[in-house]
C-alpha cells in the first residue's frame, strides 16, 4: 500500500514541468522546498520528541549569508552555498548547547527567545542586513552552467535536491541512531542505562535538522530572489511547525503533505483575506483541537477501517 | 557621574516594566505549567485599549484604564482557558501551540482595528512634569514605573504566602495530584489563575504605554523579553521574576549605551550564561 | 579476564541523599562480592529504589562514594555506567511499547555497540543483532512473541522481556528492581527460575518490597529503613535477626 503512494506521488512530482503552466510549476517549487524545511523539523518534534519554535533561524540565517556573499562580496554560488550551510550548521551546534540546557517547554522557550533575538538583528542591523527593505536583486546559481532562471529549470532543481534530502533525512530516522533517537524520545532515562548518550544523540539530531534547514533556506532564497527579516520570525517557525502537526509528525512523509496543504491555504487565502496571521492562528486551534496527530495518520486509519482492519 | 545615574534610573525603570510583564508570565508557567505564548498579544492589546481609551475620554485616568483594561483582558483569558486550554489537558505541547495561534489571531484583529500606524498612549497629566534627582531632571513617570512594579511584587507575594487562595496555588505548584486528592478544585483553580497572569498582563500593557505606545508588533517584542527574565529568574518563581526582570534591566540598558550596536546580543546574553551554568534559572527548581 | 579478583562488584560507602529537609539515604554503606546474590528489603519508604537510583546513576547522592568492578562511579553520568557493565531493570516497565520484542532487546543490544552511532544503513540490515535478540527471548521462553508488539503481550510477559533486555547486555552487576512485582503465582515462578538461572559472572541484587517471594534466591540480604542500613549479612541470620522483626512487625 504505501509502495503505491510512493510511487503516485513521485510519478506526480514528475508532472508539472510537463503538463502545468508557469504559475503552478512555481507553486510547486514552493511545495518542495516547504516539505524540505518542515520534515528538517520533524527530525526534531516528531523523531526526537523536541518541538522548537526556532526552526526558521537556521531558513533565515542560511538565506541571509548566501544573499550577502553573493551580492555584497562577489562570490560565487558554489562557494557561498558552501560557506551558508557550514555557518548555520555551526550556528545550529552552538544554539543546541544552549537549547538543550533545557527540555520540553524550557527548550521551546529557548528555541523561541534566540530565534526572536535573530529576528531583531535583522531588522536592526540594516547596515549589514538592509532591515526592513530586505535584499533584492540575488541572482540563481548555475549549476554546471545550466541556468535555473525558468520555473521549469529550476523546479527541476530543486526536485533533485529535495530528493536527495528527503532520501537522506529517511536513512537517517530509519538507521540505528535512528532507532536510538525514537527510544531517547519515548523512554530516555531507558535509553540512558542502555548505554545510549540521550543528550549527545539530541544534539546530533538538532544539528542534523539545522544542516537541512540551510538547505531549505538556499532553496528560499534562490527561488524568490530575495529575503527579508520576516523569513525569520515566529510565524514563518510556526507555519512550519503547523505542517509538521497538521501533516502527522509521527510519520516520515505527514510533514511533506502538511508543508503543502499550509503553502497552498497561504496562497489561495491571501487572495481573499488579508489578514493571514489570524487564518493561521484559527487553522492552529482546529488543527489541535480536532485532529491533534494530524491528516496523515488520520487517513491511513481510514484507510486501514475501510480495509476492514481493526488497529 | 551623570551618565551612572541616569543610566541607573532607566534600568530602574526598564526593570520595572519587564517585571510588570514577566510576572503573569511566571505565574501561569509556576502553575500551569503552560508557557502562555499569548503573553505578549495581552500585553499589546491592554496597551491599544489604553491608547484608544485614554485619547477618547478625557475623564479617565491611566490607573483606573490599567485595572479595567486588565479585567476586560482577563476576561477574554478566562474564556479562552475555559473553552480551549480545558479541552487540551492531556496535550502540552497542543495547549503551547494554541496560545500560539490565539496570538496570530490576536495580534492580526488588533491590526484589522487600529490599524499599521503607531499611537501613543498619553502620559497623566499629573506626572507629566519631570522630577529633579540627584541633581538631574528624570521623567517622572518611569520613576513610578518602578514603585508600580514593587508594588505588584508584593501584592502578589501577599496573595501567594498570605491568603488562602495562594496557598492552594502552591499546593497545586508543588504536586497537582495531591492538591487534587486533598480537594483543591485544581481545575478553577487553573482558570483564576490564568485570568490573574492574563490580567496583570493587560494592566501592564497600559501602564507601559506611555513609555512604549501602541503599534503592530508590540506583542513580538515583549513576548522574547517576558521569556528571557522568566528563563533567566526560573521558572515559576516570582522572585525570579522580580530579580531577573531588574537583573536584564540593568545589563540592557548600560549595555546598549556602551555597545548600542550589540543590543539585541546583550540581552539574550545573561540568559544564555545562565542557562549555561544554572540550567534552572537563578531562582527555579530543579526538575520544575 | 584474569583471574578471581579480591574486589567488591559493588561497594558503596556513606551514601547520603535527602532531598530538601527529608533525608533518604543515611549514610548507607554496601559491599558485594563478584556473584553474590544480594536481596535488598525494606518497608515501603525506606529507600531502596532511590538506593538504586543512585548506584545506576540517576540521582546524584549528596555524600559518600559508589564503586563498580573497582572504579568510582559516583559521579558517572548512567550511559557510562552500562558501559562498565551495569544493567538494571525497574519497577515499573519502561519497554517500548509500540515495538515488537525483538526490537526491544536489539535496542539493548544496541547500546553498547559503536554501530549505534552509525546514520546510514537501516535498522533491520543488522541481521546479527536479530538473531541474538531472538536468542535472548528464546532464552527467557518468549521466541514465539518476538514479532508481537509489546502492547499485545501480558504483563508477565512484559517483566520477562524486561529481564531479556537486561540480560542481553551480558551485565556484571545486574540490578532487579521489583522483578516480580504484580506477577500470578505461575508467572512468578517462572521469572524466579530465570533469575536463578543467571550464571555466576553476573552479580545479582535485588530489591523486594514482599520479603517471602524472593528469599530463596537470595544468599545475602540487607534490610533498609527510613534511608539506614539496618541489618546486613547471610540470609538465615538476617531473618533471625530480632531487629528484622521489630522493622517489620513495627515494635
């Protein structure tokens, strides 16, 4: 059965460049790279049992570093891809020492302060960041000199590396420190007499989710071309927080599923309501009061029900 | 010399407001348990209640503003606790991503209602002439700031040592179950409780207007700094609340006027040290 | 490993621990030899599981030192502990529900190893950590339910796996909290002939709160009460002992 999804879904990823027009092809680019960032926190919430409101920094600071290296600096793509991921990746080792002082809400509370902190340097510190102009005017890189300037060449672009990071975060969660990860999350005192290391596991696992978020946040910044402190703030963490919930956080594709339905209700909604903030604020409510393990878990019991199981 | 005093006073004053916003804070956490990431959506609306109230009625005063704002807040907190939080007993992580929503909703109908601009809360007339201290003219009323802040201190500490009232808030702090087994009607108990943090945050949004003034944002300010001095103090302990909301206070306030560029990484920087040496707070319990 | 060594498994000397103004160790003091089979009584309160705690490394004692196989643990953070050879179960059952059996004790096997570190080849490719698994329930009579999940199993069944998990880590010192707590009178003989059959290099202590079931598969007891060291010896003499009476009978 889930052989099956797999393949719809990936043979459906395969569509768009063929079949749909310009707007949708970067609707879908769009999906992707939501789906990235929020299984890159589901690494944390639903395999590590660590729910951070912070996620956004590490979009956020990747985006910025890449923007400024390549339009401030004069380098080139390769080398300030490189240089962002290594930098927010080493942001994310030194944040999860201090949010990892912490456990459940105190690592929330935590995760929510810094990224907050993040969030205000890049409004106030306008002569390196252009506060609230934001920088504009980035370029795309050309990979082996193939331009991914079109919608069609670039979501191409970003298919393959969305693969290549969803291929990767799986054989992480389904690995041995996988394995080790899930146990920390469900019985850590456990774990510990087991001889696993709880805290060095969940340190791993935070800088793990940290890389992948600079690569969502590369994808970001790539696609629009332009980034501003907002990429930064809590609603952009909660949104993706939201489709990690929404979608099933128990589950290696229910974050993907949710990332998408959150980006297409922002788009479809923003045509009609202004005021998306409160939307999102009332999808929250719903989400948690209704469905609290989310779409994807939801379904397959439908489907498991319809099939005449008893689970 | 000059640049000590002064100096000294802000962060007097600055302290002040940070408590008067941390300390509801704190409380909900010491209880609920709940990081109540609406805090900072009460705190902004008290503050446009005030500003809309205060320019409309030329009879009210700020003090008489701050306790009806914070009852009409704490209304609303009621009520959200009432119809949404109960239902969510069994899911913490469900009751801290619905204060989050419950912020986005509130921030954004403030936004429908007062609009993107900036308004002023104005300050009383009464406290509008400056005081000579020291040899130095200080705004009066940050100075009041200060003594309003002590005085919530120990209005609280007399409700939470002193009545009957505090003394099932700390029976249920300290073991919910056995509070429950003894007959503490935990559950209202939990209600009152979220009404009185919810509240004092709404009071506290006016009484900080005239020194910040209303505008789109205000909520995503205090929030981070409401979650610093309660990280930094410890969780659910009012005097950490109290010392840590004067201990950021100073170190923001001498901080950014040595190091104006770094202000933002002088103020979660305590926090950090704490939490790097004392990972309860300077004030928490362990394992709280 | 060389031969018989003159030290203690296990020595703990002037433990104390209290929390806020109740004290819950006073000044406890233990000495077991390689392959003894220790039981630890006490009435409820008398500290025995924070006892445990504390050798296993879950609560820091406030005084007094703890040596395993020679070496000061005192201060060892848990995982470390399970390194050197210390296993333990619990009172209540901290399996992993949702898991099969088999995915149970591999994750014991699993702790110990440096491929549990390891991020790229799935969990199930680790063919030798099955079959060892399935070899450590067979050992404790449960083969059949390896591919069960843990929540479908009876409770007797859960402590034996617990008892699988543990002994799959081949321990030093193996400590039994509770083990046959809550168990029928079948399933309690059976994890008592389990237990009896632990070979010697494994040191066995125990803690059980109802002193007749688990007498005969002690050949030391000490008795606790209020956190104190009351009697400590041979077995026969410390149910003679009169001091054993008055903590129970409550003089």
């Amino acid at each position: 059965m889930k052989w099956i999804a797999a393949v719809l879904i990936g043979g459906s990823l395969l569509l768009p460049p063929f079949f749909a027009g310009d707007f949708y092809i970067n609707l879908a680019s769009q999906i992707l790279i939501a789906a990235i960032f929020a299984l890159s926190l589901n690494l944390l919430v639903g395999f590590g049992g660590m729910t951070s409101l912070g996620h956004a920094s590490y979009l956020g600071v990747a985006a910025y570093i890449s923007a400024l290296l390549t339009s401030r600096y004069g380098f080139d793509h390769g080398a300030a891809a490189l240089i962002s991921i290594l930098g927010t990746t080493a942001m994310a080792a030194f944040f999860g020492v201090i949010a990892l002082r912490a456990s459940g809400l105190g690592f929330l509370m935590i995760t929510l302060a810094l990224s907050q902190v993040l969030w205000g340097l890049a409004y106030r510190m306008s002569n390196v960041t252009n506060g609230d102009n934001g920088i504009t005017g980035l370029t795309r890189p050309a990979p082996f000199g193939f331009s991914l300037e079109s919608p069609v060449a670039f979501y191409w672009f970003v298919l393959i590396v969305s693969t290549i990071a969803f291929l990767m975060m799986t054989t992480f969660v389904t690995s041995a420190f996988g394995s080790s990860l899930k146990g920390v999350r469900d019985q850590p005192r456990r774990m510990a007499a087991l001889g696993f290391n709880p805290w060095l596991i969940r340190w791993i696992t935070f800088v793990y989710a940290g890389l992948w978020g600079a690569v969502a946040g590369l994808l970001y910044v790539y696609y629009h071309k332009y980034i501003h402190p907002s990429s930064l703030s809590t609603t952009s963490s909660a949104e993706a927080l939201l489709g990690v919930i929404a979608g099933g956080s128990g589950t290696l594709g229910g974050p993907a599923v949710g990332a998408a339905l959150v980006l297409l209700l922002k788009n479809y909604a923003s045509a009609y309501i202004e005021r998306w903030n409160m939307l999102l604020g009332l999808v929250f409510l719903f989400i948690v009061l209704v469905m609290p393990a989310g779409i994807v878990p939801g379904f397959s019991r439908l489907m498991a029900g319809l099939r005449g199981e008893n689970r | 010399m000059q640049f000590w005093i002064i100096q000294g006073l802000n962060s007097l004053s600055l302290g002040g407001l940070l408590f008067l916003l941390s300390s509801g804070f704190s409380l909900i956490f010491g209880l609920m348990r709940l990081a109540n990431l609406t805090h900072g959506a009460f705190f902004m609306l008290g503050t446009y209640l005030a500003a809309t109230a205060l320019r409309s009625f030329d009879g009210l005063n700020i003090w008489t503003t701050a306790i009806g704002a914070g009852f009409v807040v704490a209304a609303l907190g009621g009520l959200f606790e009432r119809l949404v939080l109960t239902r969510l007993k069994a899911n913490p992580l469900g009751q801290v991503l619905v204060t989050l929503g419950m912020s986005f909703i509130i921030s954004d109908a403030c936004l429908m209602i007062w609009g993107g601009d900036s308004i002023p809360v104005p300050t009383p007339q009464n406290l509008q002439t400056p005081t000579r201290l020291f040899g130095f003219v200080f705004p009066t009323y940050r100075l009041v700031l200060v003594g309003l802040a002590v005085l919530v201190a120990v209005s609280l500490y007399f409700l939470i040592e002193c009545t009957r009232l505090g003394a099932m808030i700390r029976a249920g702090v300290d073991d919910r179950q056995m509070a429950r087994a003894v007959g503490i009607p935990v559950s209202r108990l939990f209600t009152i409780v979220f009404c009185l943090g919810t509240g004092i945050a709404g009071a506290a949004g006016v009484l900080g207007g005239p020194i910040l003034s209303a505008y789109p944002g205000l909520d995503a300010d205090m929030l981070p700094l409401a979650l610093i001095v309660v990280i930094l103090g410890g969780i659910g302990s009012l005097l950490g609340a109290f010392v840590g909301s004067f201990v950021i206070g100073f170190i923001y306030t001498f901080g950014t006027a040595l190091f104006p560029e770094l202000a933002y990484i002088i103020l979660f920087l305590p926090m950090i040290v704490v939490i790097a040496f004392r990972p309860q707070g300077l004030f928490g319990r362990v394992g709280a | 490993m060389t031969g018989p060594s003159s030290e203690p498994a296990l020595e703990v000397v002037g433990l104390k621990k209290a929390f806020g103004g109740l004290a819950v160790t006073q000044d406890v003091a233990l000495k077991v030899r390689a392959g003894e089979r220790r039981l630890i009584i006490g009435p409820n309160g008398a500290g025995k599981t924070t006892l445990f705690n504390q050798i296993s490394g879950d609560l820091r004692p406030n005084a007094g030192s703890i040596r395993l196989l020679g070496a000061d643990v005192t201060y060892l953070p848990p995982f470390k502990r399970a390194h050197r050879g210390l296993s333990r179960t619990y009172q209540i059952i901290t399996l992993f529900a949702g898991d099969t059996l088999e995915h149970n004790v591999s994750l014991g096997l699993l702790g110990l190893r440096p491929s549990r570190w390891q991020m790229w080849l799935p969990m199930s490719s680790y063919r030798d950590l099955a079959t060892e698994s399935r070899r450590a329930l067979d050992a404790v009579g449960l083969l059949h339910l390896a591919d069960r999940p843990i929540s479908d199993i009876a409770y007797g069944e859960r402590r034996r796996v617990e008892l699988a998990v543990a002994l799959a880590q081949k321990p030093r010192v193996l400590l039994l909290d509770e083990p046959l707590a809550g168990l029928s009178n079948t399933e309690r003989s059976t994890v008592k002939s389990l237990i009896a059959s632990i070979p010697r290099d494994t040191t066995l202590i125990m803690i059980e709160h109802d002193m007749d079931t688990a007498l005969d598969l002690a050949e030391t007891v000490t008795l606790l009460n209020y956190g104190r060291v009351i009697v400590d010896g041979e077995r026969d003499a410390v149910i003679a002992d009169e001091r054993t009476r008055e903590v129970y009978l409550g003089t």
